[in-house]
C-alpha cells in the first residue's frame, strides 16, 4: 500500500501497527529544524547505539555474527548459496553483518530486498566495493504473503537481521502472538522456494528496559508525520506538535507497541478528507515483540522450519538458523510466486 493509503488508515483507526516500513522511507519532512528523513533518522540511531556500551540489538548482533556466526555457519550450508537478504538497512549494517555470511559463504549472489529505496541504493550503489558478482535489488513489503525472490529450485539462505520479525503485524495483545507469528515466519521463509532462514530476535523480557531503549527513538518513530505535512497531505490545523511518542508493554505476550500520542484535540484535512482526533488517542504505530525462545521454537516448528542451530550469548539477541521442511506438491503449487521481482526493480530504480 501506498504511504497515503496507510497512513489515512491509521489516523483512522482502520488498521493498526502497520506503518513501521515507511519510517525507513526518504522524504524531506523536518522538525526543530533538521531532516527527519527516514534513512538520516535511522543511521543516527543506528551510530549512537553501535557506540553504547550496554547490551543492545546492534551491537549485541554485530558480537554474535563476527565472533560466532561467520566461523560456524560453513558447517551448515553449502558454499556458494545465493543469500536473500530481508531489510538490509544501512550500507554500515549490510557491511558489517550481512557481508560477512555472504563470504564466509563464498556466495556471489544476493538479493536485497526493502521497501527503503535509499537504502537499496546506498548498497546496490557500492556491489562493487563490496564484491559480490551479482546484486539485485527489490523494493518490496516481503511481510506480504506470496513473496518469493528466488523462483528456483536451488537452496538459498533468506537473512532477516536486526530484530525485524519482531515487526510483525498485530493489534495490542496480551496472549502470545501464536498465529501471527507463524504467519510472519512462513511468508520470510517463503521469500525462496528451498533452504535455510537465519533469524535474528530479542528475548528481551524486561518491559522497563525494552522501554526505556525505545524511548530514545522519538523523532524517527514519529518521522512519518513529518512527512505527511511535507508532502502537503495534511492542511495548516496539523500540528506536529500535538502528537508525542510512547510505548505500550504488554509482558504476557512480549509485545512492545510504539504508539503515537494526542495530546490536544486535532481536528484536520487529510487529502480534503475532515479528521477528528481527540485528546489522548493512541495510534499504534508498529511493534517490536520480544520472543521467550521456547514459544519462539514451537511457533518454528508449526511453520514448517526445523531448528538447525541457535547462537546466544549473555545479551538477549539471539540468532536463529532454520531449515524449511519439505512442502507438500499441494502446498509448492499454493506458494509458487506470481512476482516478478525484475520488473519491481525496474520501476523502482525509474523512480
Ligand atoms: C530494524 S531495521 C534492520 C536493518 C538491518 N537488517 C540491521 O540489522 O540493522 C529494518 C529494515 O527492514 C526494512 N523493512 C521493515 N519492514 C519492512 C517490510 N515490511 N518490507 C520491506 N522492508 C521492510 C526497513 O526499511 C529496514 O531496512
């Protein structure tokens, strides 16, 4: 959907914790007077985290998959594999984490996919410092179901990092997220016809601290309205001002839910459309669960994945690498793509 579409859906309240991909999105939107562009946002959390010394997502993965991850995972998975890569982030990110499974792998060929051009292009842009023969970029939402970018029978091995399956739709909750969990797997895993998942998620339970780490997000989590006013989708009576972040923890599902808050009434035109908020509305924005392993594995096993190797340390990331089972011929004919990634790339690289 477009950025309009969803975000006349949110303001609303026709759809909920659906927006998250557009925060990642370029545009030219500013508050107190600075670019709150998706992908400046983001890298400016991204280096004030790698340069935290707590425990956290980045620099906890970043441990893992230089320590652990790259030595061991020859063990598992054939050389020369293509990899396809699910939201791959910064150029820093894809160079720090992915780039090092791609030649522990020995593979020449991978595929990128975001719903961020800016970050497509920054790495595309750079194949050939990187080294990798054979780049293709995509620009789509791969949370859909029926993505496959890798239409073969040959095993490939599909990257999720950085937390992101726990960006998972779904509405605030206090029961575990069973369904929409298996759900999410099994569209990433779909992403290629045959072979491994490597997973990234945080088990992270204590709610303060998963808090208190969100907090300091503020105007990347609320970039988007932003970029609703620079795009002159919304009329004068807007105010940015009125909309402050908070997040929602509910400890008996893991869900962390990153909510945008009214703090005055707002009464507004969105695309000559009238919209009343009144004071206090919470719009869910997206959501980070946090994953307790065992409900974590048994929601891989109902996905069709077959746990291979789990990597931990004492942070609370942990990476996960799988293997899809078999399909049924019944089920190959359902989840054979009806996507042309190419043809994607082609309209997103003209835009
Ligand atoms: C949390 S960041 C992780 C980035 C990187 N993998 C890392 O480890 O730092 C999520 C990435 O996935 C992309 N993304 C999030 N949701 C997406 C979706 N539904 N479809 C496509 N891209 C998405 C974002 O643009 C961003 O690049």
């Amino acid at each position: 959907m477009s950025f309009f579409q969803d975000l006349r859906d949110l303001l609303t309240l026709e759809r909920v914790s659906h927006v998250g991909p557009h925060q990642y999105e370029a545009h030219s939107g500013q508050h107190d007077g600075h670019s709150t562009s998706g992908p400046v946002m983001w890298a400016r959390t991204e280096s004030s985290e790698l340069v935290n010394p707590d425990g956290n997502i980045f620099n906890a993965e970043e441990n893992l998959i230089e320590t652990r991850v790259r030595k061991e995972l020859p063990a598992y998975i054939p050389e020369g594999v293509r990899v396809v890569e699910l939201g791959p982030g910064t150029f820093t990110a894809f160079n720090k984490k992915t780039l090092l499974i791609i030649h522990a792998l020995k593979s020449t060929t991978c595929t990128i996919v975001d719903k961020s051009h800016a970050f497509l292009k920054s790495i595309y842009d750079s194949k050939a410092l990187l080294g990798i023969e054979n780049l293709e970029q995509v620009e789509d939402d791969f949370f859909q179901p029926s993505r496959c970018y890798h239409d073969n029978d040959d095993e490939a091995l599909v990257t999720l990092l950085g937390s992101t399956l726990g960006n998972m739709l779904g509405p605030l909750r206090d029961k575990l997220p069973e369904a929409a969990l298996v759900n999410a797997l099994q569209n990433v895993a779909n992403a290629t016809r045959k072979g491994w998942l490597l997973v990234s998620i945080d088990t992270d339970q204590n709610g303060e601290r998963v808090q208190a780490y969100y907090k300091k997000q503020e105007e990347f989590q609320l970039n988007i309205f932003d970029r609703l006013i620079a795009a002159g989708l919304v009329d004068k009576r807007f105010k940015r001002e009125a909309i402050e972040y908070d997040t929602e923890w509910r400890s008996s599902s893991g869900q962390l839910g990153h909510m945008a808050v009214i703090k005055r009434k707002l009464k507004f035109a969105l695309a000559g459309m009238e919209v009343v908020l009144r004071k206090g509305q919470r719009l869910h924005l997206k959501n980070s669960f946090k994953f307790k392993p065992e409900f974590f594995e048994k929601c891989c096993n109902l996905a069709g994945l077959e746990l291979v190797k789990v990597w931990s340390d004492d942070s609370t990331t942990q990476i996960w690498l799988l293997k899809k089972k078999p399909l049924s011929a019944q089920l190959i004919v359902e989840q054979r793509p009806r996507y042309q990634p190419q043809r994607e790339l082609r309209t997103a690289l003209a835009a």
